[in-house]
C-alpha cells in the first residue's frame, strides 16, 4: 500500500492561552491527528513535521509556519493537509483560491476534519468558495457596521479611541481635562501668539528647560518626558480638539468633552499659521504651486524656501536655501533644487511605498481584521494613483519633512494622516513613526542642483522635456527650409537675425544618433542633457556610437 503522507497545520489568532500546558493549537493538532489516523487503513501517516502559526492573523499568508509547509509541498515532502477547520488555513477568498491552485499544480490534497471537505474533487472546491464567499461577505458587513458606528458616534462627539492629546485623559467615551497638562497647552498657545513663530517658541521653551509632561498610554508605554520638537508644537496648536471639536472624515462636530482653548485664541493662532507658511503661492492665477512649501530642509536643518524664476516667459520653480558655510558652497551659491523633480521623487517614492499596503501597515504597527485587507488593497491603489498625479491636498496632508542629502531624500511622513488616507482607525497606542528613503544624488548645473538617479536620468516617471523636444523641431524646420531654397547657414542666420553660429549648431541636431533623439522624445534622456548641452557641442563627432557615449553617460 502507497503511503500518503499528511502535515497538519494549525493557527491561532490571539496570543491568549498559547502559554498554557494545553493549548488551543494542541488541540486542534489532536483532532487531526485522530482523523489521520483513522484513516490508516488508507496508507495515511503523519510527519513529525508541526506547522503551528500562534497569534498570527488569518488575513494574510505571510505566516512563518504557513510559509515552511507551502515550501515543503513544492519540495514533495506532502501528500495531503489537513486542518481543523477552513478558516485555519486561510480567511480570505483570494488567498484560498492561490492555495488552492498551489495544491492543484503539486498534486497535493487539502482536508478539513470538522467540516468534511476534501480538494480532490470539484464538489469539494466548490463547497469551499462557497463557504468563505459567505463568510467574507459576512465580515464585509460587520466592518461596514463598526465603520457606521464609530461616523455616528464621532457626529454625536464621543471619542473613540486613539493617542489622547495632551491636557486630557480619556474618560469613557469622552475627555476629562488634566489640569496641570491643560495648564502647558494654554501657555504654549498664548505664547505663539506673542513669539507668532514656532521656531522661535521652541527656542525659547529649549532655553527654559521645558519639557513635555510625563503619560503613560493604556498599555503602560511611557511619553513625554523630553524637549519639545516643533513638529509636536504644530500638532498641538492646530488641533481642534482643543477647543472642544471632534473631527471625522474632514467634518467638524461639537465634542462632548470641555474645551482648553477659546475660540477667540484658537482664531488667531489658525490666523498667524496661515501666514507663516514659507513660499506658499496664494495667488489663484498660479497653475504650477509648490506641494512641498515649507517642508523642504537642508542636511543641516535649514529651511530651503519655494521661489522661482521667469525666463522666456516659462515659470521655473525652485526650492531654495541660504548659501552654504563653507567656501565652496559660498562660491556656487548653495542650495537650488528644480522643484518639480524634488516633487516628482518625493511622490512617487511614497507612492511606490502605499502600494505596499501590508508592510506599510506592518512598519506601523497596526493589526488588520481579514475583511480589512481587501479593501485596505483598493484604497491603497488609490492614494498613490492620486500621489502620482501630485495632488496638493493630499502631498500636504501626508508629508511631514523632506530633508535633502547628497545622495539620498529622506521623507518623515504624518502617520496619523497615513492610517487615516487608508481608511484605518489610530491605534490605542501612539504608531510608530514613518519615514522613507529615496536614493538618488545631487549634481550642479550651473547655478541650479540637479536631481539624479544612479542611471543619470531625472527621478519619477519619464516625461518629455517640451523644450528640447521644440529645439529637435526647430533644427528640423530650419534644415528643411535652407535645403528647399537653397540658403546656406550664413544667408539663413541673416534672415533671422541670429548669428551665423547659431544657425551651423543648431543644424547639427539633425545628424544625432536614432538613440539620442528616441530618448529626447520619450523623456528618458540623462537630466544633464538640456539645450545649453546640445547646442555648445561645437565639435559633435558624426559618429553615433561617440555621440552616445557623449550624451547619454
């Protein structure tokens, strides 16, 4: 008799009662063990092999023990597995079918004790999607119920969880007042009146000795205790609970909980905010604003400032900082990044990080409920869809600080702004910070600092450069006329009243390589190569391979 070798597999989502001598996972490894043996008379025998995933979610496969048994069955070591029940081995309707067809191409089994169902055959299958398309459409609805729950009683302004802002302890379902912390939080809002900036203000607060005052979270992790930061101070002074508010999905609701601030006050701190932010662009008519306004620094900590410039009439937007401490950057006059390509990288980095919303929600911290994982995919896919088109709104909200290196960005996001983005709920404790890497190195042309990544080209996703796309057309343009009527170079630049160098190097724009203008067109030319490049080459060599090597490097 042929023998059929069976892996029992077993999970427990919750940490709770795996410390016991008898355990949930010893349990269900007996059931199936029984049955296994049971059917002996079969050829069935079990392996010494334990897959066991203790505390781990069923909303995802990225289970250590899940992961062992599923490269034990690519490698023939499994007949046939079996479970206690379905939703063991999986919750999600998505992830069943990818087991399924694993087990299908390695010809193994999938057997279920308590519910006696069997993937040898299509009635077994089909039983199966049947039962988990229930069951997620049932833990869809309570989700969709708790989310109803938690809008209506947030309009109703109860707090429902999350990181309490300081001044108040959490009381129920609303906030009691600390006196002594409520005391702090008057001072600092009264004193940014006065001071009307917050750099200064922590200034002031480092120079006193200030800290923030001492809490434990519900778990008993310890806060506070430290100097103020200024992103803290931001947060504290514009958040609107403070004067009594409770915000949900971008509506305001009067809170059920004593407000620390006046209105009054609260008016003219939101007012002195407003005015402060560096380079903000108010004026409507402008198409092309700075996203990243007042959130760009130096490896130093120095603000670099949105600024631009106007040539040939074409807006060319910049973030600029003070000029450097040493000799050199004083010479070059410092910093001066394009800001469109600072902005295209920032973006699409964080884009390229929301598209991988289960490790993101991981480095967070955060714990999801299988039915939350689907819709978690698709709000994900739609926050960087709008990250990628650069949308104000949503940059803004998300980004904390960018901070430029030599050969790297780094981007502190605003976690709390991510979770929410994502349609998720703050944890009870405080998540952990965000922040991203971009590796990509700074190069100087002329005055300007150039953006690049490790292959020469501008970050993000290629893009035709209008202006050198027109200088191809022009060259085209002017060749084919002198051709048609004959002109030479010098009679043409008479003409047109340019020089008679212009005219020759401008001619020699159409013997480029196939390759150098295939780039120009497609926007994946080095970032380096701009007009000033292309026409100061006096000596291009005719050689296609040459000129390659000459542009492209």
């Amino acid at each position: 008799m042929k023998r059929v070798r069976c892996a029992i597999y077993t999970r427990k989502s919750s940490e709770e009662g795996l410390e016991q001598d008898f355990n949930s996972l010893h349990a269900q490894r007996e059931a199936c063990a029984a049955y296994i043996l049971s059917q002996a008379s079969e050829g069935w025998s079990l392996l010494e092999e334990e897959y066991d995933d203790g505390g781990l979610s069923g909303g995802t496969l990225e289970r250590p023990a899940l992961q062992r048994l599923l490269g034990d069955i690519e490698a023939g070591k499994i007949d046939i597995v079996v479970v206690y029940k379905v939703d063991r081995l999986t919750r999600s309707l998505i992830d069943f079918a990818k087991l399924v067809e694993t087990l299908d191409r390695t010809e193994v089994s999938f057997v279920s004790v308590t519910q006696s169902f069997n993937t040898t055959n299509s009635m077994g299958r089909l039983t199966l999607n049947m039962l988990l398309s229930f069951a997620q459409f049932e833990r869809e609805v309570t989700a969709e119920r708790i989310r109803d729950k938690i809008a209506a009683s947030k309009a109703k302004g109860m707090w429902m969880g999350g990181i309490v802002p300081l001044g108040y302890e959490a009381n129920g379902r609303t906030l009691a007042i600390i006196e002594e912390h409520a005391a702090v939080i008057r001072d600092l809002f009264r004193r940014y009146c006065e001071i009307g900036n917050v750099r200064l203000l922590k200034e002031q607060l480092d120079d006193e000795g200030m800290m923030l005052p001492e809490r434990f979270t519900a778990t008993g992790r310890k806060m506070g205790g430290v100097p103020f930061t200024r992103g803290q101070i931001y947060k504290i002074l514009s958040n609107p609970v403070y004067i009594g508010e409770i915000h949900h999905k971008g509506q305001a609701y009067d809170g059920q909980h004593e407000a620390i601030i006046e209105p009054e006050l609260w008016a003219m701190v939101q007012e002195q905010l407003a005015a402060n932010r560096q380079g903000e662009q108010r004026a409507p008519t402008i198409k092309a604003r700075s996203v990243l306004a007042g959130k760009v620094f130096d490896e130093h900590g120095e603000p670099l400032v949105a600024s631009h410039a106007c040539k040939s009439k074409v807006r060319y937007r910049y973030y600029v900082g003070k000029k450097g401490s040493d000799e050199a950057e004083r010479s070059d006059g410092g910093w001066r990044v394009p800001a469109l390509e600072l902005e295209k990288a920032v973006c699409e980095g964080i884009a390229d990080e929301v598209c991988q919303p289960l490790a993101l929600v991981d480095k967070i911290g955060l714990r999801l409920l299988p039915d939350q994982v689907s819709p978690l995919t698709r709000t994900a896919q739609q926050l960087a869809d709008r990250l990628s088109k650069r949308e104000r709104q949503v940059v803004r909200l998300l980004v904390g600080e960018v901070r430029i290196w030599r050969d790297t960005i780094t981007v502190q996001l605003n976690t709390g702004s991510v979770i929410a983005e994502m349609g998720l709920e703050m944890p009870g404790d405080e998540p952990t910070a965000l922040s991203i890497t971009i590796p990509v190195r700074l190069k100087r042309s002329g005055r300007a600092m150039r953006l690049l990544q490790f292959d020469g080209r501008a970050p993000g996703t290629p893009e035709p450069q209008e202006h050198l796309v027109r200088l191809l057309h022009r060259a085209r343009s002017c060749w084919s006329e002198m051709l048609d009527r004959g002109l030479s170079p010098a009679a043409f630049a008479r003409e047109q009243g340019v020089t008679s160098s212009y005219v020759t190097r401008l001619v020699r724009l159409n013997f480029l390589a196939p390759r150098i203008i295939e780039s120009i067109v497609s926007g994946t030319q080095p970032a380096v190569l701009d007009a000033k490049t292309l026409l100061g080459q006096s000596d291009l060599p005719l050689d296609w391979s040459r000129q390659e090597d000459l542009l492209l490097r």
